[in-house]
C-alpha cells in the first residue's frame, strides 16, 4: 500500500477530505460573518446559533411536519434567516449608532437565549438525522472510499460561496452592498434604502449559517451546543483571513480545514489547537490577516 | 488656621469631595467586615472573589475600552496553578500559592496581551476569545488540572505557616484582605496619570498616538494588570472552595464577566462590584428554584435587556440620577 510519510493513503486521503469538509463549514460561517460585519460593521455572535437552529429546523421538519432534506435545504435557511430579519429590525437596528461592542454583546447575549432554551426541550446529547436516499452510499475511487454525502456537502458548499460571491462581486444588487459598505449615507442620499439593505443583509447571512446546519444535520450530532464551539474555531479563521475579502474568507475557510485534516493524521493531540496557533502565528507575522486591509 | 483660609472654593469643593469618597470607602469597609455575621461566609467570598474578577475585567473594558472574550484563561489559569501546587507541596503555604498563580496569570496576560494589541475593536475580542478557547482545550489535555474532572480537594492550609484557614470565617477576613488590595490597585491605576491616558486612549486612539504616548506599552500594561488581578481572583477561589475545574476556563465564564460588569456599570468603580454580586445572588436564588435549568436563558436575557436600555449599568444609572439631582 502507498505510504505519504509513515501514513497509509487512504488514511491520509481520508483525513484530508473530513479536513477539507470541516473547512467548508468554516468557509461558509465566516463568509457569511463576513457579509454582515461588512455591513453591520458588527460581529454576528449569535452566528453559531443560528448554524444550529437551521439544523434543528431540518430535525424538527422532519419528526413533526415531514420535510424532507431537500426541502429543509430550502426552507430552513428561509426560515432562519426570516428570522434573523425579525431580529434585526427589532434589536439590532437600535445599537446601530453605538460602539459596535454593543453589536456583538447583543448577539452573544442571543446566543445564550437560543442554546440554552433548546438544551432545556432537547437536553445537550444530540439527536441523528439520517442521511437522505439519494446520498447513500460511497464511490471507490482506487486509493479511498468517498461517501456520497461528503461529496455533496463539499460540493454544495463551494457551489454556494462561489454563488455569493458572484452577487456580491458581480450584480448590482452586490454593488449596493459593497458601495453600502462604503460609505451607508451616501448610499442613503442617492435614494438607495439602506436600512432595508441591512436588514436583508442581515437574513442573508444568517441564512448562510443556516445552510450550513442543514448539510451538517446528517453529518454531525444535532445538537443545541454544536454551534458555538464552532464558532470560536471561526472567528480564529476570520482573525487569520480578515473580513475584508469574499474570496479570502473561503479560501482561508477552506485551507484552515485542510491543516486541521492534516494535523489529525500527523499529531492528532493538536488537531483541535492548530488553527488557534496559527492566528497566534498569523498575529506576530502579518497582524492584518491573510488578506486583511487594514490592522 | 492659616491653612484654611487660603483654600479658594474649588479646592474646598475638592476637599469635602474627598473626604465624602473616604467617610464612603470606610463605611463599606466596616460593611464587609460586619457581613460574615449577618450572611454565609462561603456566599460572601464567592461574591469577593466574582467582583475582584469583575473590576480586573473593568479596568480593560470600561477605562481601556478594550473588550476581552477571554478573561476566563486568566481565571481558570490562576486557579490551575495555584491549585496544583499546593495539592503536591503541602509545605507551600496558600499565600505563596496564591502568589505564584497570580504570577502564573501575569505572564499568560503578558503574552496575550502582546497578541491582541496587535488588532483592534472586535478583532480584539475574537483574538483573546480564541486565545481563551486555547488555553481551555490546553488545561483539557494537560496531566496537572485533572481533565475533566478539575482539582478537588486543594487543601487550603495555613496562612503565612501560623494562621489556619480550616474555619469559614477566617478565609473571609483573607478573602477581603485580598479583595481591597484588588480593588486598590484598581482604584490607584484609574485615577492615576496612567488611568488618564488609558481613557484618552479609549476616547480617540490616533489622538493619544499623535501626542505622543506609546499607545501599545500602555495598553500592554492595563492588560497585564488586568489578567494578574484576574488571576488574583482565581487563585483565591480555588482556596476558598478547594476546587479548581473547568468551569472557569470555559467562555461561558469569560460572557459571565462580561455580564456582571454590564449590568453593575462598565466604567464605574463599583459597578462591576454590585453587577458580581446580583449575577453570583441571581445564580444562587435560581439554582434552588424551579427556572434552575433556565439560568443561562435568563442570563442571556439580562444581556440583552442591559445592551438594548440600560447601557450606563445599575450604579451609571445612580451617578447619573446624582448629579442631575445633587448638583
């Protein structure tokens, strides 16, 4: 059998591919950080909720209202991100003028609310969902078995990130946003109505991370705590890449993914530090981040 | 007397100012030395302890402007140290145990800090939020902290060799001790000149830059003082309940603090003080009832609560109505 330094390749490769869907996860929640702080100018901390909420909403589809995944795949992200339009209009719009601080306390303090209401009806344990019929299954491809699953997941996931930074880059909707980002009044003033650009602004982000708990519904244990461990792991990733990019954040989601795969089959103790030594190293080289503009 | 009469009115306003400030701080003195007799003493050192941690973290938060995520590494690593070495040295006495783990913090402070300054506002606290987060996985793996499991039984022996600390009421009267050393060196830091370039540093950072002060030295240094106290409060809970765990290394603790300093006043003395002492009472009164199960829904809710309408805090809200009515 092929061996890549002492290990098997099909370990190896194996490794590589969970990395590389981990990384999809993180590319997916930091772009979507990304969008609202580009924005909002605010930290979305209740992010990792609402990756959980659109996986619960995928179990709960299912057990009481016969969803099925691929309906949830559409309708929970909706859902969410409805959601988080409420949210926004209701809470968020009001600390828009303070010390963005306010933002992220106010999203953590939300953060709280969810998790700990749904640990109290769900308990912490977490509950499967099975994977969808049509994605059982693996192929063989010679050096490694790949289940269907993956594949999708990866797949979806980058058709995704690629879809919206191809509106945020190259429609004019994408141009409202980036110029809002900008520079809000003058937008304002050219009679484009930010407040209600924030607030979709907003549900799409919160969407995305929604996206992202649906396709990790059969993957991971749903469960109301798998968000905001997550989340500290994406906020190193945003630190490492900087929310300046849309290319950046899911590039760097996805090549944190890969260290973390690679770390697990050479020194699998570190495997849940490595990206928090590489902010630590990213700091001391390039305090910017990876494709940060500004400190 | 001479002295007096040369007074011109606003250094007798300063004066009489003064001197209410001090008739304040004895009269609360006298309060904490009376309060083991009226409440439960093991209460009362776990409020002491949450409000030192509180008013490390203010003197960041509300004089640095600066938001730390991640100020439970500082507890939990205080409390690690400490723990651990007086359960393998018997001969160490908790003083020294206390010291060393306050040591322990300072350089773990040291280091962070020096990372974190390198990014500003909410990279800030995404940077010491996962510092934090890896220092958490750190003590998860480490041999000394007991995985899982934490330290038990940490023995809380005998102050300076001579005075036990077995009884209750004893540990408070350290507790306190170490809680107003705490709390004046906060005291000292913010109405010090340093204080005073913290909070200009806080208000407009490329101002304090272009005139001159070295803007990063200073922040270093409030967030060194600011990680050693919170190490401080950390190596003394672990004495008081002879416990070190996890739990204080969780970012739970970290949005905890965070909380207590909301809720009592960020930038206020003793807000972050009273914010300890209703978040600790708060904890206590629910985990008897039946919402026990809902304290981090609750907690959650008081967040949101004080960031939507009551951002000066419990006692901004109080100076505020002072002087709008007093002069």
């Amino acid at each position: 059998m092929m061996m890549i330094f002492g290990v098997p390749l099909a370990v190896f490769m194996g490794q590589l591919m969970l990395g590389l869907i981990n990384g999809a996860f993180y590319a997916l929640l930091s772009l979507g950080l990304a969008v609202i702080f580009g924005l909002l100018k605010i930290v979305n901390f209740a992010h990792g909720a609402m990756y959980m909420l659109g996986a619960f909403a995928t179990l709960l589809g299912m057990r009481y209202l016969g969803i099925n995944y691929w309906a949830a795949l559409l309708l929970a992200p909706l859902v969410v991100g409805l959601f988080g339009m409420v949210i926004e209009r209701l809470m968020l719009r009001r600390i828009g003028h303070l010390d963005h601080l306010y933002g992220l306390l106010l999203t953590f303090g939300l953060a709280l609310i969810f998790e700990g209401t749904l640990v109290n009806f769900f308990g912490v344990s977490g509950a499967r969902y099975p994977t969808p019929e049509a994605l059982q299954g693996g192929f063989q491809t010679g050096f490694m078995f790949l289940p269907v699953y993956r594949a999708w997941v990866l797949l979806a996931a980058l058709v995704v990130c690629l879809g919206t930074w191809f509106i945020i880059e190259r429609t004019r909707l994408g141009a409202y946003l980036r110029a809002g980002t900008e520079n809000p009044a003058l937008m304002q003033s050219f009679g484009v109505n930010v407040p209600l650009l924030i607030t979709l602004t907003y549900g799409f982000g919160v969407a995305l991370a929604a996206f992202a708990g649906v396709l990790a519904a059969p993957l991971y244990p749903v469960s109301p705590t798998m968000g905001s461990n997550l989340l500290i792991v994406v906020f190193a990733v945003v630190v490492i890449g900087g929310m300046g990019s849309i290319l950046g954040a899911i590039l760097t989601g996805l090549g944190m993914g890969l260290i973390e795969g690679l770390t697990k089959v050479y020194y699998p103790e570190a495997a849940n530090t490595v990206i928090f030594l590489v902010m630590i190293l990213v700091l001391m080289l390039r305090p910017a981040g990876l494709f940060g503009k500004e400190a | 007397m001479a002295t007096t009469q040369t007074l011109t009115p606003v250094m007798e306003r300063q004066r009489r100012a003064n001197m209410r400030r001090n008739a304040f701080y004895l009269v609360l003195i006298v309060v904490g030395l009376l309060a083991p007799f009226v409440a439960y003493p093991v209460f009362l050192m776990k409020v002491l302890c949450f409000a030192l941690f509180a008013c490390a973290f203010n003197l960041l938060l509300g004089y640095a402007g600066l938001l730390s995520f991640g100020h439970a590494a500082f507890l939990a690593t205080g409390g690690y140290v400490t723990g651990y070495l007086l359960s393998s040295y018997p001969g160490l006495t908790p003083e020294l145990g206390i010291l060393i783990g306050t040591g322990a913090a300072v350089v773990l402070g040291v280091a962070f800090g020096a990372l974190a300054i390198r990014r500003q506002g909410i990279y800030f606290a995404m940077v010491t939020l996962a510092l934090a987060q890896l220092m958490f996985f750190f003590y998860i793996q480490a041999p000394f902290t007991g995985g899982e499991d934490g330290l038990h039984g940490v023995p809380r022996g005998d102050l300076f060799g001579f005075i036990s600390l077995r009884s209750n009421l004893a540990m408070y009267y350290f507790v306190f001790a170490i809680f107003l050393i705490g709390f004046a060196i906060v005291q000292r830091a913010v109405h010090s000149p340093f204080g005073q370039v913290l909070k200009a540093i806080r208000e407009n950072e490329p101002r304090a830059l272009s005139l001159g002060y070295n803007v990063d030295a200073y922040k270093l240094l409030a967030f060194v003082i600011s990680a050693g106290l919170a190490g401080l409060a950390g190596s003394t809970k672990t004495i008081v309940f002879q416990l070190a765990s996890l739990t204080d290394a969780h970012w739970h603790m970290s949005g905890e603090v965070i909380l207590m300093t909301l809720l009592g006043g960020v930038g206020t003395l003793f807000g972050p003080i009273v914010g300890a002492g209703l978040v600790v009472s708060l904890q206590h009164v629910l985990a008897q009832s039946p919402l026990g199960n809902w304290v981090s829904v609750i907690l959650g809710l008081i967040f949101v609560i004080c960031v939507l309408s009551f951002r000066s805090g419990i006692v901004g809200e109080i100076n505020k109505m002072y002087r709008k009515n007093f002069k």
